[in-house]
C-alpha cells in the first residue's frame, strides 16, 4: 500500500510542478499536497534519479521538472517510484507446493500478467499534461 501512496503523491508534487516553472522547495510542495515533508523527499529524489524531476541543492534550490508535462506518462512516475513487485503479484503466495495449490499457481501466474500488461497500458496513456485538465 505504501507504493501506491508514494504513487499518489509523487503524481501531485509533478502537477504542482507543472503549474508553475519556476523553482519549489520541497516544503512548499508537501504543504500544498499535505504530504509529510520527509518522504515526499524522498520520493522527490526517486523521480530526480529517474530523470523526471531536476534537483538543485542549497540555500536557493529546490525542485522543478526536468521534461515537458506532455512527456512525462504515469507509467513513468510509476516506475521510477516503484521497487517491489505489483501487490497484486503476492497472490503466489498463497499458492503453496501440494497438488492444488501447483494447479492454481499457473492460474494466478497468467492473471496477474494480464494485470500488469493492463496497468501498463493504462498508466502509458496518460501523462502529466493530462493531470492538468
């Protein structure tokens, strides 16, 4: 569930970056989105290492969009946010090593790919120009 909140929250910090061009420290961000200045951070370095945010550091830095909103999809911010497996991938974990839980593992295995390939899709057609309709 965390992934899905450094989800929601890294997608608002890029909106209120792609409302204004120039540069926004970290707290004005978190008090706009109601983010816990922290972690938003954090997330804020993810999506600098991914490419999507520019990073300044010091006394006058602060945090601004390294590309056009228009370039920038969902399953972008997605990605960059994201290092564990899909929670909807633990449902191997139920399937244990006996005679129907090896039966079900495949099951589980092949919906879960037809969740992930949907997910994709979805979040690779939107982008952050279209969070500001």
């Amino acid at each position: 569930m965390a992934q899905l909140k450094r989800f929601g929250f890294g997608l608002q910090a890029l909106i209120v970056l792609a409302t204004n061009a120039e540069l926004r420290s970290s707290a004005e961000i978190a008090e706009q989105i109601r983010c816990e200045p922290t972690a938003l951070r954090k997330i804020l370095a993810q999506l600098g290492e991914a490419g999507i945010v520019e990073v300044r550091q010091g006394r006058a830095g602060g945090y601004q969009l390294a590309r056009k909103p228009e370039d920038i999809t969902l399953f972008d911010v997605y990605t960059s946010l994201h290092d564990e497996e899909p929670i909807w991938d633990r449902m191997l974990d139920t399937t244990g090593n006996h005679l129907f839980g090896r039966k079900v593992h495949d099951s589980f295995k092949k919906i879960m790919g037809d969740i992930n390939a949907h997910v994709v899709q979805v979040l690779g057609t939107y982008t952050v120009a279209d969070m500001l309709d």
